[in-house]
C-alpha cells in the first residue's frame, strides 16, 4: 500500500489546479475527488455518459473540450414566425386569383396580366423566404462552441468558415438567461462579458446543457485568474 506524505501534491482533474494529495474536495473548485465521476476522469474517461457529443461531461485538462455545442434553431424562433406570415401571403398571391374580383373592373386581358404576375411574385416570394430561412438554418448548424479549461473556441461561418477563441482569462462576468419557453425546451443562452477588444461581449445563445456550462465557464475562468494572476477591476 502507498501511503501519501502531507506535502505531496497532484493535479485536480476538474479545474487542474495543484492540491494535496491526500485531498478529498478541491479547496478551488469544490468538487469532490472521491466521486465515480472524478475516477473516470483520471482514467482518461470522459464518463459514465459519452453518448451525447454536446454533453459538457469529460476531461477538463487545460486544452482539452470541457464542453461542446453549438446554437439550437430555437435561434430562428422570430425568424420562422416572420417566414410564416410571408408563406401565407405568398399563398395568397398564388391561390386567391383576387383578379376576378368584380370592384377592380378589370378586362380579359387585364385580368389575363395581372393573375400572370400575381403567380410569379406569389411564387418568388415563397422561394425567397425558404431559401433565406434555409441559409439562415445552415448558420447556425455551422456554428460550433468549444470550451477548455484555458479558453473558448468557436466557429462561424457558411461559405467564408471563421475559427476564432476567447481566452478564459478575460472573461469579467457571466450571466444565464432562460425565458419560461427555453425552461420547457431544455435551452437557454449564456452571456459573457469580456476584456477581448474583438469580443467584449460574447454570447451562448440557445444552447443546450446551459446552466452545465454556465457552471464550467464560471470554474474555469476563475481557475484561469488565479493561475495567470489576473485581478479584474470594477
């Protein structure tokens, strides 16, 4: 049996700051290190559930993914409603042959016209809206989070992808909103704010596992100030 001398130390396998060896709760982060959850971790496993890429369980090492995820087309909440009225008004273009009507006294041929282009522009603009809300909807399948122990990555971008990151150590304040419908839906949207001059303020919006990785960035930059020696100022 090897027993542990009071000055030995190791790595905390949650926040990765340096502890006692013989310590049973990180004094820096407060998790437990007795946990199933901690032995996994140590192993190198990511966890009892590793089914869910998007889940902010696994390693938390700096450099390595603490959590991973990407906006939910909840995003498109207002746009979808907005795509909807132009839909019906588009099927109104091309279904209601307003023509005909007896009050815009128009000829035949008048008539002929102007049901001719009423379909067209019915038509255009129901193609417009699918199309828009299509690229809108690939976006945000296009935007990808990745968060460490020591920074925040992230990627944007359809035709013109941008990879870009967020040093932990910046990270001044951090907020969690969830309205009454995110709370049913399983989402919410994370704020930072931040000394970035690129990104002095940076936004999770609708993700899942919001309040795990409110949680996570909350460790980690507060890990990140002590390990850098960084005091931010009111």
């Amino acid at each position: 049996m090897q027993l542990t001398t009071p000055t030995q130390t190791r790595q905390c396998p949650f926040c990765a700051e340096t502890i006692l060896a013989a310590a049973v709760k990180c004094r820096y982060c407060g998790e437990f290190l007795n946990t199933d959850r901690a032995k996994a971790i140590v192993r190198g496993n990511s966890g009892p559930d590793t089914g869910n890429q998007d889940s902010p369980e696994g390693p938390v090492n700096p450099g390595e993914a603490i959590f991973a995820g990407r906006p939910t087309l909840w995003v498109m909440a207002w746009a979808l409603l907005k795509g909807g009225l132009l839909l019906a008004v588009a099927g109104l273009l091309v279904f209601w042959h307003i023509e005909r009507m007896a009050w815009l006294k128009l000829s035949i041929e008048q008539a002929a016209v102007f049901g001719k282009y009423r379909l067209l522009l019915g038509l255009g603009l129901g193609l417009v809206v699918v199309m828009v809300l299509f690229y809108k909807a690939l976006q945000i399948r296009m935007t990808h989070y990745e968060v460490s122990a020591d920074r925040i990555e992230y990627g944007t971008g359809l035709l013109d992808r941008r990879v870009d990151n967020l040093d932990m150590f910046r990270v001044v304040d951090i907020k969690l909103r969830r309205s009454f419908l995110d709370c049913i839906v399983g989402i919410g949207t994370v704020l930072l704010t931040t000394t970035d001059k690129s990104h002095p303020e940076f936004i999770f919006e609708k993700v899942r596992y919001s309040r795990e990785l409110y949680d996570v960035i909350k460790k980690a930059s507060l890990s990140a100030d002590r390990r850098t020696n960084v005091i931010h100022m009111e």
